[in-house]
C-alpha cells in the first residue's frame, strides 16, 4: 500500500519526465529543421560534415604526435623545437 504522499510524488515525477521528454522532442525537431535549412540553403550535407569532422581529429591527433616526436628529438638533439622546426622546414604556426 502506497502512502499518499508517496503517490502524489510519483505522478508528480511522472509529469516531470513528460514535460522533460516533450521539451527533448521539440529540441529535436527544431535541430532537425536547422539542418534540412543548412542543407537546402548552404549545401551542407550531415555526412559530408561528418567526413570532415573525422579528417579534422585525424589531423590532429597527426600534429599530436609530430610534437611530441619533435619534442624528443629536440631533447636528444638539444637543440629547441624551434631549430628543429626550421631545420626541417616546417611552419612554426602549423
């Protein structure tokens, strides 16, 4: 047997959870709309993004490790990561 507190606060969580899943479904179907709108307007496509996305973390992670290998070598070199960049050639900024 429920107390009828404890009931009162169920339904009343029961609401919370609706409200809160009826907000979620509206934030999609806006989200929704802003992408068919960025398709149709920009030619953006979500797989295309997608691709980029991953090309832009592979990137880096590229750059990661080219930083730490330089780092090394400048200490075995001792020379600075600095000399070791124009050494090799390589943009400081990139």
């Amino acid at each position: 047997v429920q107390s009828p507190c404890s009931s009162h606060s169920s339904r009343g969580s029961e609401y919370s959870l609706q409200k809160e899943v009826s907000e979620l479904k509206g934030k999609v179907a806006a989200l929704d709309q802003e992408i068919a709108q960025l398709e149709s307007e920009e030619g953006f496509r979500v797989a295309e993004l997608e691709e980029r996305i991953t090309l832009l973390l592979e990137y880096n992670d590229v750059k990661d490790a080219r930083q730490v290998l330089l780092g090394r070598f400048s200490v075995l070199s001792g020379v600075t990561t600095k000399e070791l960049y124009a050494e090799f050639g390589m943009i400081l900024e990139d």
